[in-house]
C-alpha cells in the first residue's frame, strides 16, 4: 500500500509526520509527500525529514478570487501529477481529497478547526478524524456524518507532542535564557476578513519589553518584523525555529494563532491566546475551560495574568495515549477502507 501525504501549511508538518512515521512502524512502507508553498512549509518540512518531497501551488494572499483560482490551479496540477498512491492522507486538503474521489481512491482527512469550511471536502472524503472536543453535529452539518467521522479525546497536538524529545542546546540559539515567545496574528489566514488595522503584537512587545522581560519574536511573514521595530530585548532568529523547543522553554507563549498556543499549553507552558478570530475554536474553548489557555485581545490583560502564572509539568502519559489511539485508528481504516 501507498500513502500519500498532502502538507499545505507550516503546523501540518509536525503532525503529519507523526502519523507518517507511526504508521510506518507498523508496517507502511511506501510514502509519498507534495507540499504547498506557504509561509515556512516547505523549509520546515525540509528540516524535520530527509525523504523527498514534492511542491506544487503556493498561497494566493487574502483576495477571495486569486484564492479561488490558485485552489483550482492546484487541484489541477496535483491530480494531472499525483498518481501512483492508494490513500491520500492530509489536513483537509482539497486538492488531496477531490483528486482522490475523482480516481476512486480512498482519503483520509485529519482536522480541529470547527469554524472551516469542512464542507468543501467534507462530502468527498472516505473518512475524517477530529478532536471529541467539537460537537459532532457541527460536523456533520458540512458532510462529516457518523459512518465517516472519528473523534478523538484530546487534541492534535497532543500527536505529535507524545515522543518530543527538548533539544539540549536550543538555548545556545539565543542571546538569553529566560525569555517569552511571541508570535503575531496570522493577517493571511481565511478566518480573517476585511482589512488589519489594530495589530495588538506592537503594544504587547513594548509592554514585555518595558518590563524588562527578553523576548523570541516569531514573525510569520517578512512583514510582521516592523511591530518589533525600536523595541527593546527582542531577538528575531534568521531562520525557522523548532516550535516546541521554543515554547518548552519559555516562560510563557503570546500567540496569535490556535496551534502555538495548544502545543504551549500541552508543554504545561503558560499559553496567551489573542487570536484574531470571530470567534474561538471548540477546541481553544475546551482548554480555556481547563485553564490551560487564557485569551484575550487586551495586551495589558495578557501580560498582567503572564505575571502571575505558573508552569506545570507536561502530561506526556496523556499524549503518549492521544498518539496510540490516533495511529491504531489510522491503521484500522486503512486496511479496512
């Protein structure tokens, strides 16, 4: 059997791998791996495997009709391109999942985000896995029914965060020890409409920094380096840097985004959320009811209750059990399907 992975995006490369090299120690063998070039995609997946891969399409920025023609243009390419596989496996790729449909072969979709629209693959795709955090009626309203939707207890994170291992020497990378991680609001992402005017990232900079606190900024795009710009105590690194080394030691992660701050809060790392979202993720919900995720869109608010917050100690026996039951389900339906 042939899988073929399709990563269209910079947190699906932890994730994907994961389940690539879980199921690959039980026995798959042959992979095959496109890759989307987006944000830090393609370097990132360069740097955390040596097997080959492929790229085709890029993102399109946030105009609703480029977006629409580079989805098309991609799906064209990949399924003139991609072949020789008999599942698909992705993070809700369209590309992956209608190519597979067309030449009736079986997909697989992994997914945590109830507020996308899981109906452009929904209906097409053989099955999907998604947290039990979600409300399965959610679901199935965009064509994830029963008979092809598993949930999980847990979170996506958790998959990948199950055999991290902390690099001993990330600290060298920097210029301090003790530091926070800040990491912008993602101004290209679908959930964001209309135009940014009111970044929170510049003012939550010079709070921290007037506070005398050392701060790892990690711009996702070459434009978000100006929020840094005459603050004090920031490091900019030059290239990528390992995510989860950079939130396990830390004092704390401020992000603008969903997946940083669930793997920080996984890492039992103080997690800041000012996603800049509608609304929040079931899944952010569900940590935020834990008290595993504090959110807000006030920079004070945020850095006030950073003072006052606490480590704990990472529940690596809870992501050992997320991690098994995700490959023993992902193995499963590939020999039944």
């Amino acid at each position: 059997m042939k899988v073929w992975f399709d990563i269209t995006n910079t947190p699906q490369v932890h994730f994907l791998l994961a389940i690539l090299n879980g199921i690959k120690t039980r026995g798959f063998c042959d992979f095959l791996i496109t890759a989307r070039d987006f944000s830090e995609t393609k370097s990132f997946l360069k740097s955390k495997t040596d097997l080959p891969f492929t790229t085709i399409g890029s993102h399109e920025g946030k105009n609703l009709h480029k977006k629409a023609i580079g989805l098309i243009n991609r799906f064209s390419q990949i399924h003139k391109k991609i072949n020789s596989y008999d599942v698909s496996i992705s993070c809700g790729s369209e590309s992956a999942v209608w190519s597979s449909y067309l030449k009736g072969k079986r997909s697989l979709a992994f997914g945590d985000n109830d507020l996308a629209r899981q109906w452009t693959y929904g209906y097409f795709v053989t099955y999907a896995m998604f947290p039990a955090s979600i409300p399965t009626e959610r679901l199935s309203r965009q064509g994830l029914n029963k008979n092809k939707l598993y949930q999980y207890d847990g979170f996506k994170e958790h998959v990948y965060i199950a055999d991290y291992k902390p690099a001993p020497d990330f600290l060298t990378s920097l210029p301090f020890r003790e530091y926070v991680v800040v990491r912008p609001e993602n101004i290209m992402a679908n959930y964001v409409h209309g135009e940014i005017t009111g970044s929170i990232t510049p003012k939550l900079l010079k709070l921290l920094s007037d506070k005398g606190i050392n701060i790892l900024f990690l711009p996702r795009y070459d434009s978000d380096k100006q929020y840094a710009s005459g603050i004090k105590n920031v490091f900019i690194p030059e290239g990528p840097v390992n995510g989860l080394d950079a939130c396990y030691y830390s004092a704390g992660v401020f992000t603008g985004a969903g997946t940083f701050a669930r793997e920080a809060a996984c890492l039992g790392v103080p997690s800041f959320s000012f996603f800049l979202g509608e609304r929040l993720l079931a899944v952010d919900k569900a940590l935020v009811k834990q008290n595993e995720l504090y959110f807000s869109r006030d920079p004070d608010l945020l850095v006030e209750k950073f003072i006052f917050s606490e480590r704990s100690i990472p529940d690596f026996n809870k992501a050992k059990a997320v991690y098994n039951e995700v490959i023993t389900k992902t193995i499963e339906l590939l020999i039944k399907y």
